[in-house]
C-alpha cells in the first residue's frame, strides 16, 4: 500500500506545481489499475492496511475522481484562487481516502473516515460560491459528527469484548437482544449519515449546492460511498441482529427514494436536483446492503462505482454552464443547444447513464439490486417501479428543461467546450460504459 501513498504525499510537496499534480495523478491512476489483476482475497498486507477487492475499486475510483477534480477546476489555477492551497486539501483528502478505504483495523478506518471530513469543510468553506455556503459546511459537520461518536463507543466495545480490531479475524459476532440492538444502531447510523438514508440527507444538497466543482465532484464521487464501503464492512458483526431490522431499512429507503424523486420533479437548482438524485440511487444501494444477499452486495457495489462517474459527470457540466451563463437555475440556463451546441451530446449521455440505460453499470447494478430485493420480498416491486419510473421522469425533466426552449441570455451567441473539458467528460463517461464489458473486475463474481 505504501506504494500508492507516498506518492501522494509527495504531490503534497510539489502543490505549487499544477501541471505536474495533474500528471502525477494520472500515473498514480494507471499504477492503481494495473493491479486489477489479483484474485486473492486480500493482498498488499502490511502497516495494517491491505486490500480486497471491495477496497481496490473504491480507492481505484478515488484516484480517478481525484485526477479529474484537478483537470475539472483549471479555473482556480487560471484566476489564481489560492491554487497551491486547494491541490494541497485535495492530496490531503486523497490521503485520507486511501487510508479509510485500506486499513485493516477499525480504530484507524475510523480515524481516516473522520479526517476526510476537515479537507471536505475546507473545500466548501474556502472556495464556494455563496455566503450560505457556512451553514453548509456546518449541516455537513454536524450531522456526520452528531452519529460518529456512538460508532467510536460501539467499537471500543467490540475490542472489551473480542480483544481485536482487526477486520476479518474479529470472529465477534452478536446475539439478539434489546442491548446488543442499541449497539448495532449506534454502529451502522454514522454511514447511514454518509450515505446518507433517507431522513438523514439534509446536509447533502445544501454541502453539494455551495461546494465547488471539485467538493461536488468528491462529496457525489467518493464521499458518500464511505457509507457503504463502512457497512459492508461492519454489517457481518451484526448479522442475526440487522436481519431483523432489514424490514426497516428498506422500507424507508423505497419510501423515501420515492419521495425524493418527486422532490427532484419541482427542483429548479441543476445542482440541487443532480444531488437529490444521489440520493435516491443511494437508497437503491442501502436496501441491497441491508438483505444480505450476494446479488444485492454485488448490485451495491457496481451502483457506487456508477453513480460516482455518473454524478461526478453531472456537476461537471453543471460547473461548465455555470461557469458561463453565471448561474445554475433550469430557468436562466434553458436553451442550451443554441448556446453549447456540442455539449448537448453530453448532457444527453451522462443523462441515459443517470436514468441506469444501456450499456452503463448502472443498469447492471440496478438490475441486480432489484433481483435482489424481489427475491427478498415481492412487495418491493411496488416501490421499485415507481423509483424506477420516477428516476427516468426527473432526469428527462433535466435534460429538457436545460437544452430546450429559447435561450435568453444572449440570442446571438454561441460557446462551445475546451478540449480539457471534453477529455474531463470522456474520462468519466469511458469507464462507466467500458467496464460493463469485463463485469467480474467490478463486480468481484
């Protein structure tokens, strides 16, 4: 693992240098890769970090999004916006990042989950849009902070009772009973916080709204598959007791998944209505979680892969039209097929890939999430079909809005992309439509 993260810290050295950041990146991206070709269960052991495959993809994903973030906000870099500064926050969340998704010890996955939220704040804090940008940053802090300190007391306890932290050997696993209840959700409510569930997702669209493109990209990226990387990993503990709560769970992700895609029917932000939309494919990810069935762990893990290039994709030309109309309402930025022609190819791509169509991962996932849960129970499938009408209704709602009707701004005018913006776009479209050809890589079948 120390091969992945002393590079990192070395980009911390050289921050001043933009150009050679990006480059970095980029080899550190592609040295991350070729190590997709493991078929061990765990490997790189050592400093108490090592990898499975569920940790590969996701710090696979990391340093992708990471690589984009830094080509998606050349702006910082061309106004001379404290550059050296925001590279720096960003390795310091790659870091953290990398730490979370390899440890092999609770106490420090904990620790690393915790610190990828001081240079999330700072990103929101320091080079957002909006005053209201504060309160944000407060929501985020808050609401994660608020559930983290039942999780620290929740594995303080499970070391009283197994003597290890160690994932994989704790050999601990609880018996049903009012007490051990009390464990378990004050365990499992942290990532249900960064996933975040239905009821819990509040600070999600205010962080998303006022963060730049970068916090946007990594808050929809990689964030908030921290919650669902930490309950695949905590959930085994609790086995006999989640099963009786899986009715739970569901029921109020397909309810609220429900509900938020009315929400994203009357949005007019683009970026609030891209955020809502996270939600509601998390919702999808938490219920296949939450059964236990292979299908569902395996529709989870390809629906985070997916939504993270997707989403990221999304708030990518949400930042670009902002970045030329000056604002990110559906009504001021209507008509942009007169204005960016050539960007209309690619709103219409990452919108297919948000409503989960052919040949993206997220018609896989969400396919396998749904085998799952109407395996689980056949009374699923009355949410599910109104999640997955709703899903495609919102997301023609934002691609039409945007592109179509007269564009009022300037008649006359006419602004296509940069080359550093259309390869920003390939590169998170190329995969998410790639890797479907070599599911087992994804999906670890």
């Amino acid at each position: 693992m120390l091969k992945f993260l002393i590079p990192v810290i070395l980009l911390m050295k050289f921050k001043e240098d933009w150009k050679l950041t990006q480059v970095g990146l980029g080899l550190l991206s592609f040295l991350v890769n070729l190590n997709c070709f493991h078929n061990m269960n765990v490997y790189m052991l050592g400093f108490n970090l090592g990898m499975d495959y569920i940790s590969y993809i996701m710090i696979s994903l990391s340093v992708w999004i990471m690589f984009l973030i830094i080509i998606a906000s050349e702006q910082i870099k061309f106004v001379k916006n404290f550059f050296e500064m925001f590279t720096l926050v960003n390795m310091i969340l790659l870091f953290s990042l990398l730490m979370t998704f390899s440890s092999m010890n609770y106490l420090m996955f904990y620790i690393s989950f915790e610190m990828s939220l001081i240079p999330t704040l700072i990103l929101i804090l320091g080079w957002g849009y909006q005053p209201e940008r504060i309160q944000a940053g407060v929501y985020m802090l808050f609401y994660t902070l608020a559930l983290s300190l039942p999780l620290l007391g929740s594995l303080l306890y499970i070391y009283m009772k197994s003597y290890s932290l160690t994932m994989m050997l704790s050999n601990f696993i609880m018996e049903v009973s009012w007490v051990n209840s009390f464990w378990y959700f004050s365990s499992v409510m942290a990532f249900l916080v960064k996933l975040p569930m239905y009821m819990f997702h509040l600070w999600l669209p205010k962080a998303h709204v006022e963060a730049p493109v970068a916090g946007s990209m990594i808050l929809a990226g990689v964030l908030l598959k921290l919650g669902g990387y930490g309950l695949i990993r905590v959930l085994f503990m609790f086995q006999k007791i989640s099963l009786n709560f899986s009715w739970l769970w569901v029921s109020i992700s397909l309810v609220g998944g429900v509900l938020i895609s009315l929400l994203c029917l009357r949005q007019v932000d683009i970026k609030s209505l891209i955020a809502y939309s996270s939600v509601v494919h998390m919702s999808l990810v938490l219920c296949g979680l939450m059964i236990f069935s292979w299908w569902g762990l395996m529709g989870g893990v390809v629906v985070m892969v997916g939504h993270g290039l997707c989403s990221s994709g999304l708030f990518c030309l949400a930042n670009m039209v902002y970045e030329r109309v000056g604002s990110r309402s559906l009504l001021v930025s209507k008509g942009l097929l007169n204005f960016m022609p050539s960007m209309g190819l690619w709103w219409f791509l990452f919108s297919v890939s948000n409503m989960a169509a052919p040949p993206t991962l997220n018609l896989f996932g969400e396919i396998s999430l749904i085998i799952s849960l109407m395996s689980w129970s056949m009374l699923t499938v009355y949410g599910l079909m109104f999640l997955s009408f709703f899903s495609a209704a919102y997301t023609l709602y934002m691609y039409s809005l945007s592109q179509h009707g007269v564009f009022v701004s300037s008649l006359y005018s006419c602004s296509s992309g940069k080359v550093r913006e259309y390869l920003v776009l390939f590169l998170h479209w190329f995969p998410l439509n790639m890797l479907i050809l070599n599911l087992n890589l994804v999906s670890g079948v």
